[in-house]
C-alpha cells in the first residue's frame, strides 16, 4: 500500500500533467472523447495520434482525452495547444487527418487549415 505522502505526490503529478489552464512547455493534445466523439469515431482518431507521436519518438508531446466539448456536430474534434501559440480546434478528424496534423502542425509547424474549425464556419 502506498504512504498518504506518496499518494500525494502521485496526485500531484496527474494534476500538473492534465492541467491546461497554465503555461506548459510542449505540446498538448487532446481529442474529446464524450459519447458523441466516440460515436463519430474519436477512438481511432486518438489511436492514430499516440501511435503516430510514439513513431516518430517526438518528445514534450502529450496526448490526451477530455470529455464532451459540446460541439456534437463537429466531432471527432480535436484541440492543440503548443506551447507560446493560440490553441487550434481540429474538427471532423479521422485517422488519416491526425496523421497529416501530427506531421504537418507538430512537426512542421503549420497548422492544418482545411482541419481547423475557421474551414468549417460556413
């Protein structure tokens, strides 16, 4: 069993690790995983964003998951939030989409325009 200090301290990291709200180094990315963004296919879209980090071994990337961002219609969505930059909403993501963002916006640093929700505002 773990001590009171060490759960504590577990506690602490989770925290710092999921908290977007403060300045992070690195990038964050989060799909948003509600019962509609996994209706609409959300799941392998978060798959093909992990596999495809860990295969290009790219570092101070975290991916992530959320819950309903109240967009249904959008969905999958996904958000990015680099470090020093405006966070960019990805809409209607499929695996092959997060694998064209992870190349082009993480690795590259452009965004994805025709992903991005402004594309989709009409």
């Amino acid at each position: 069993m773990k001590t009171i200090a060490e759960l504590n301290k577990i506690r602490q990291e989770s925290l710092e690790r999921v908290n977007l709200r403060h300045d992070r180094k690195g990038t964050r990315i989060v799909v948003f995983m509600g019962t509609c963004g996994i209706a609409a296919g959300a799941r392998p879209v978060l798959m093909a964003l992990i596999e495809e980090v860990n295969k290009r071994n790219i570092e101070n990337v975290v991916v992530t998951q959320a819950g309903c961002k109240g967009a249904c219609r959008l969905e999958p969505t996904v958000e990015v939030y680099k470090q020093g930059e405006e966070k960019v909403t990805y809409v209607y993501m499929t695996p092959e989409k997060a694998r064209k963002v992870i190349a082009e916006h993480i690795v590259s640093g452009q965004i994805v325009d025709e992903y991005a929700i402004g594309a989709y505002a009409e």
